[in-house]
C-alpha cells in the first residue's frame, strides 16, 4: 500500500471521532479540512515508532487556526475537547499496527 494511501486511511480515522468544540457545537475535523493535513503531520512520527501523548499535544499546540476572518489564530489543542485529543491517541496507537 502506497503512503498517500496510509496517509488517506488515517486522515479518515480522524475524520470520523475527532472534533472541535465551539459553544457546544461540534464541528468535526473533516468538515473544517483539518483531518487530511493532521494526518500528512502524524503519519511520519508514526513510522518512526511509538507515539505519545506530549507528540500530539505538540502536534495540536503546533497547528494554528485562524478565525474571525483571519483576526487571530488559535491552536488546535485549545479547540478540541480533552477527550477528544485522547481519542486522538489511541486513533494514532492503534494505526501503528
């Protein structure tokens, strides 16, 4: 199998559990276009062996979000939930196998 293939299969792991939180209102990573680029950043630390919890927070904390029209960025990490960014995790544990 292909790496944009690998890269493809994990970006929709991560479309389908992992979202942002805005008021109460989930909007998941596939439907902001963030899945596929955060897949392009987890894949290589995946093929370089086990990832941790501070990898994806640095991932997260790394990754800016601009809104408002460009009016200011926001990490990924402050957007999604906690339980999100576990399941984030164990997303990424399990697609190393």
């Amino acid at each position: 199998m292909s790496t944009t293939e690998r890269v493809e299969q994990l970006a929709a792991a991560i479309a389908e559990d992992v979202y942002i939180d805005i008021a109460k209102w989930h909007l998941y990573l596939n439907d902001a276009h963030l899945h596929r680029p955060l897949a392009e950043k987890f894949y290589p630390m995946l093929l370089d062996g086990n990832i941790t919890s501070a990898d994806v927070s640095k991932v997260l904390n790394d990754t800016k979000i601009s809104v408002g029209g460009g009016k200011r960025e926001i990490a990924l990490s402050d957007l999604i939930p906690s339980s999100c960014q576990n399941r984030l995790l164990t997303i990424l544990e399990e697609f190393e196998y």
